[in-house]
C-alpha cells in the first residue's frame, strides 16, 4: 500500500528529509506540466518546479492538513506561475500573439476544425490559443484537462465557489474554439 | 426547456459543463440528457466543446524532467528546534542581558499588581504597597479626591450664585423705588385734582347756603313787617315769639308745685 502524502509529511517534519523526495517525485509530473503550458517555455516549468517544491518544503510546518497536499502544492506553483507571468514584459509577446490577446471573430465551422491538419500543427495551435488566453482562465482549463482536476479539487486550490469554477470552464472552452478557428484561418 | 438556437442564450451552461466532464449526478445526467434532446443550442455547444477537448489533448508535454533539490540544507524545524538552536547560537552576553531584561519586566508587572505608590516630596521619598485591600483604599483615595472636588464645586457654584442674586436684589430695588416715586407722584397729582374739586364745590355749596339764607332771612323781614303792620291776637299764634310762649308755659308748671328735676320726692 502507498504511503500517503500527509505521512510523509510527518516524516519529513519529524526529521527524515529524504522522504520529501518521495513527496517530489511523486508530483513533479503534475507540477511541470501546469508550469509547462502556463509558461510555454521548458525551462521556465523546470525552474517554477524547483521554486514550487522548495517553496513546499521550507513551509512544510505551515501545511495543516485542511486541503490534500497536491491542492496545496497546485496553489504555490501557480502563485510561482503568476510571479513569473508579471515580471514578463509585453513586448516579450510576438506581435502576432499580441494580436490573438485583441479578440477573434466569431467561429462558422468549428466542426471542421482538424480536417486537413498535421497533429503537431493542431497541437502548436493550442498552445499558442492557450497562451492567448488570461491566466485566470487559462490555468482553469489546464488544471481540467491536463491535470484532469475535479470541479471541486479546482475550487479548493483557487479557493473560489465550484459554480465560478466551472464558468470559468465554459469561457474558456467558448474562447477557445473561436481562438482555434481564427488560427486555423491563418494558417 | 424552450429550444434555443443559440447557446449563450441557454441558462443551463453549468450544467453543460458539469454533464461534459462527467461529473454529474445520475439524476441530473438524466435530466439533461433530456435537455439535449430538446435544446438544439446546447446539443450544438456539446458538440463543439467536444472537439476542443480533443485538439486540447494533441498538446502533450515531453517527459518531465526530475527535480534535483538541495534538501538537507533547508530542513523544515518546529518553533523549539528554532528556540533551541537560538540558545547556542547568541553570545552569553546578549542572553543574560535578556533575562535581566525579562527579570526587570517581571518586578515592573509585580509592582503594578500590588498597587506600588511612589512618592517624592519635601521630606522625601516614600513607598507604599499593598497585597491586599489596594483597591479598597485606591477606592477610597479617588472617593476622597472626589469629595474634596465636589466641596470645590459646590462653593463655586455658592458664590456664583450669590454674587448673581445680589445683582438681582439690587436691580429689583432700583426698580421698586422708580415704581414708588411714579406711584407717589400720581397720588400727588390725583389728591390735588381732589382738593381743588373739593373746594370749589364747597365755596359753591356755601355760597347757595348765604344765598337761600339771605333769601329766607329777607322772607322774615318781610313778614315781621307784615305783622307789625297788623296786631296778633295770641301769643302762641305767633311763631316767631319762641322766647315768651316758653316762659309762659314753664311758669305755669312751676306754680303748679310739679319738680321739672324729678328730684324733689
């Protein structure tokens, strides 16, 4: 049976501090993805990962077991996201980003969206709809469907009501398909 | 529900999303499968969502790179391992200059408890504390200091009083003497006006008096004349004969032997 994150929690604070590691490896996954596709950028993710589970650690004490421990480390490494996202400057965008953030044109034929595009072509338009996109709502989205987060497990990290939640959910599921559909155009 | 053709007009987008992500309730799965079957709009927006969902899914990260942590270094301690670890840490000085410090808080709050009185006047210094009944005499210190405050008050106010009944008295008094001069000069006028009335009628009055007086007097004479002129023939028809009729009448009780003193028996 696997040793739950609050035991090993207990561990670490009663002084065994390799069985953080455990913690570490454990949700690193997780935690790199959110950075990755809040960020875009690899080695950015890799550093808000160091960031987030230091920061996790040297507040360790703090932890009070009201939450899980990954809604917990969900929220440090968004605020890390956050910090990260602000200090960037908005010339760092390209001007054809800078246009996507302006608003689209509403969408005819989302239903063909894919057809006659490369999966690899399809996936750089996510990411770049994505990147268009608010981090409010963006990071609702991600954590849905890559992190594969319950509506509530969402509410509990963000600490906002599971209704808001969820229509941040469908806002950014209706941007989306207009974002997607005007860069398919371009394309 | 109403068929709707486009599906931001439909209010039941929570929902949509909770039956999306396969998070609904049997009950409410049900329920809008029944929706859907009704709702156009939202049968529409279900579709499109549903491809979204499945470009979303094309954008997979590479494998995760492990996280290298420097642990041992930033170990998490408890607020007595911090204590603790303190202690060894500071200098003996700064330790036994705190706990002087702490020993001098300590007798300040002792001192406060027992209600310590310091003094200092021409005899100098005096130092009064006490365990117990501090708040009896504290009570009864501010009691005092209460009624010599109120003593204050109540001969101010005495002599404030005073001082503005005496104004008063002095304007009353101005003020009855005015009244009483105006009084005494109307009296004055009002007798004199009375006098002179009073005189003249009585000068009148006397004048009518001479004059009806006269007049009689002259109607008298006239008769005397008169009746010297013609002899009367009895002196009691005589009227003006008061002096004689009378000694006529009280001769004539005399010889009869009568006392006219009722003495005499």
């Amino acid at each position: 049976m696997e040793i739950s994150d609050n035991e090993i929690i207990e561990r670490t604070l009663n002084g065994e501090i390799e069985a953080f590691n455990i913690l570490v490896r454990r949700w690193e996954r997780q935690i790199y993805g959110l950075a990755y596709r809040m960020l875009g950028r690899d080695e950015e993710a890799y550093d808000i990962c160091q960031e987030t589970f230091l920061a996790a650690y040297r507040n360790l004490n703090k932890f009070r077991g009201e939450a899980k421990f990954s809604s917990w480390l969900y929220r440090i490494a968004l605020n890390c996201c956050h910090t990260r996202l602000r200090s960037r400057a908005n010339n760092d965008l390209s001007l054809e980003q800078q246009l996507e953030d302006q608003g689209f044109e509403p969408v005819t034929d989302i239903e063909h969206l894919n057809d006659g595009l490369h999966r690899d072509q399809i996936a750089e338009l996510v990411r770049r709809a994505l990147a268009g996109m608010p981090p409010e709502m963006r990071q609702v989205i991600i954590m849905k469907e890559y992190q594969g987060l319950k509506f509530h497990e969402i509410a509990e990290v963000l600490n906002i009501p599971i209704s808001t939640v969820k229509t941040r959910v469908y806002t950014g599921l209706e941007q989306l398909k207009q974002r997607l559909n005007h860069l398919k155009n371009l394309l | 529900m109403k068929n709707q053709t486009n599906a931001n007009q439909c209010q039941r987008k929570e929902d949509l999303i909770t039956y999306l992500y396969g998070e609904a309730t049997p009950t409410e799965e049900k329920a809008f499968k029944q929706h859907l079957q009704e709702c156009a709009s939202c049968k529409k927006e279900m579709s499109e969502f549903a491809m979204v969902r499945e470009s979303l899914q094309t954008w997979q990260t590479a494998e995760a790179p492990k996280i290298a942590m420097d642990l041992p270094l930033e170990r998490p301690r408890s607020l007595k391992e911090i204590l603790k670890e303190l202690g060894t840490i500071l200098p003996a000085w700064f330790k036994y200059g705190t706990g002087f410090a702490a020993a001098g808080a300590f007798s300040l709050l002792l001192l406060a408890l027992f209600n310590t009185q310091i003094h200092y006047d021409k005899t100098g210094f005096s130092f009064q504390a006490t365990l117990f009944g501090n708040k009896q005499q504290a009570v009864q210190n501010i009691k005092s200091s209460n009624s010599n405050a109120d003593e204050l008050v109540r001969s101010l106010v005495a002599k404030a009083l005073s001082e503005k009944d005496a104004q008063i008295n002095q304007v009353l008094e101005e003020k009855r003497a005015e009244i009483e001069k105006e009084l005494r000069r109307q009296i004055d006028l009002l007798s004199g006006e009375i006098s002179e009335k009073s005189n003249t009628e009585l000068s009148k009055a006397t004048l009518e008096l001479k004059r009806q007086h006269q007049a009689e007097l002259e109607k008298a004479l006239q008769r005397i004349q008169t009746q010297s002129i013609k002899p009367s023939t009895s002196d009691d028809d005589d009227p003006f004969n008061l002096w004689g009729g009378i000694n006529d009448k009280v001769l004539e009780k005399a010889s009869e032997g009568s006392d006219p003193t009722g003495l005499s028996n």
